[in-house]
C-alpha cells in the first residue's frame, strides 16, 4: 500500500533523512523506534507531505505521492491533487491540537463538513461513532479543557478517522501525557491494529511495538539500521547501533556506554557506567 524509495529529506545543508526504504502492506501496523534525533517524526511527515523530499520517492498504491511525470520530468501534482493524496493519511501528533472554543464532537465533524462536504446531520452521525470507537461517545459536547489528556488524544484520533483515511499515521501519541493516561489512548490503537488498520506508528512504547506491530523498524542518524518481525529484531538486532540503543531502552549497561577510567593508584580500569534515573 505504502512504498518508500531511497527518501532523502534536507533542512538547510543538514541531511535529516538518508535514502530511506521501506515497504508497509495493507492492513499491518509498522511501528518505527529510535534515539531523539533519529528521523523518526520527520520520515513520518513526508508520508503526508507535511515535508517536502529532495531525493527518492513516495508511493501510494502504486501512485506517486507530491509529485507526477511530465515530458519525461518529475514535477509538483496540482494543490488539488496534493489535497486528494494528503486526504488518504491520518494524522495523530504528539499534542493534540484541538480548538479549545469547540466541543468534542464539533473537532471531529469539522474536516468532514469543511473539507468532504458532508451535510452536518451525515458528519454528526459518522462523529459520533468515531467518539463511541475511542470509549467518548458521552463526552462528544465536553470542551478540550474538560477533557483529561488521555480523552483529548482519543478525540483527535477519533478525528483523523472520521476523514476515513487508508493509512493512519501517529507520531509518539502518548508522549505528552502522563504515565496513568497512556493506557487508554494505548488500547484504542490495540483495537485498530485488531480491526487490520493499516498503521504507521512513531513510538517509545516497546512493548506496544512488541504487541501489535508486524515489522518493527529502528532508526538511527536518518538510517534505517534494523528492520523486520519485532520479536525477532528486539531479541537479536544485528546492528551494534541498534543492541545499543535497545540495551539503553532496557535500562542495561551496553560496553559501548561505558567509560574507562584509570584509577590512577591501582592503575586498573574501571567501567563506570552512566547512572540511571
């Protein structure tokens, strides 16, 4: 469904993203781990063209995404074709981004009305069953401030569905809230993962990753260094980036973490690890 070819992503004479491959088959949820400042977030937002590329190329379906072939050149799609690939893709971001003069139910049936056209009776109707979907069918007229963190990530999620994309795309949804309110958001993306959403997910919760991810892929310096089914990549990463990275994400002691100090009476070396918080 989703094809990544060779991507390359610049900011200014800063290479973020290094010809990056990666194939995501209808229906399975990819889940995409790594350090800060690995890519992550920024490989997620060319899929939508929230981020122009300058080399490589994205496919949907077959169909190349931000740009067509003219006289034999790759030039940009219309706005109008831009908007019709973009609208395949939902977004969840790590903040929730919902206008706070409008309750619920008027976030999630705002695009539907603004963007599809639909009458506000049939966009009230499809609002209310995305909000009974994430477990907030009796929020629907709470305002944002109402709301715990955890229900507004669900609102937003119930949001990007409502559109009724084919590839839904979260980016660390569960960062911003507190560690008691992760669970609920958690569970809403366990139960689209069950009904075969096809998910792309940005994530530090491995053992959501572990749970319901097909192919789990790490990232590191703008590169894809491991790749594959996650049991299989978290118990042998064949990578000396990628043990590191999972032994630091263990709370283990990885050789590559260490510090040699010479103790200068005994002359020995003596490891000393990086405390842990």
């Amino acid at each position: 469904m989703l094809e990544l070819v060779k991507v390359e992503k610049f900011f200014g004479s800063f290479q973020a993203l290094h010809g990056v491959s990666l194939e995501v088959p209808a229906g399975t949820v990819t889940c995409i781990v790594g350090p800060s400042g690995s890519g992550k977030s920024t490989l997620l937002r060319t899929v939508n063209m929230l981020e122009s590329i300058q080399g490589g190329a994205i496919f949907f379906k077959g169909e190349l995404c931000g740009e067509e072939v003219r006289n034999g050149y790759r030039v940009p799609v219309s706005p109008a074709k831009a908007r019709e690939q973009v609208l395949s893709f939902g977004m969840v971001f790590q903040s929730f981004n919902l206008f706070p003069n409008m309750t619920a139910l008027q976030n999630v049936t705002l695009a539907p009305r603004t963007v599809r056209g639909l009458s506000r009776a049939e966009a009230e109707r499809i609002g209310v069953e995305h909000l009974s979907r994430v477990g907030l069918a009796d929020k629907r007229n709470n305002y944002p401030n109402e709301l715990s963190g955890g229900q507004q990530q669900r609102v937003a999620i119930a949001r990007a569905l409502a559109m009724e994309p084919e590839v839904m795309l979260f980016d660390e949804p569960t960062s911003a809230l507190d560690p008691e309110l992760v669970a609920e958001v958690l569970e809403v993306i366990r139960s689209l993962a069950n009904d075969g959403t096809t998910m792309v997910i940005v994530t530090h919760e491995m053992n959501l990753a572990a749970e319901i991810a097909d192919q789990l892929v790490v990232m590191a310096d703008g590169r894809i260094i491991e790749q594959g089914p996650p049991r299989e990549v978290l118990a042998h990463p064949r990578t000396e980036r990628g043990r590191a990275f999972f032994a630091a994400v263990n709370g283990q002691i990885h050789p590559a973490e260490q510090q040699a100090s010479a103790d200068p009476q005994q002359g020995e070396v003596v490891a000393t690890p990086r405390t842990r918080s």
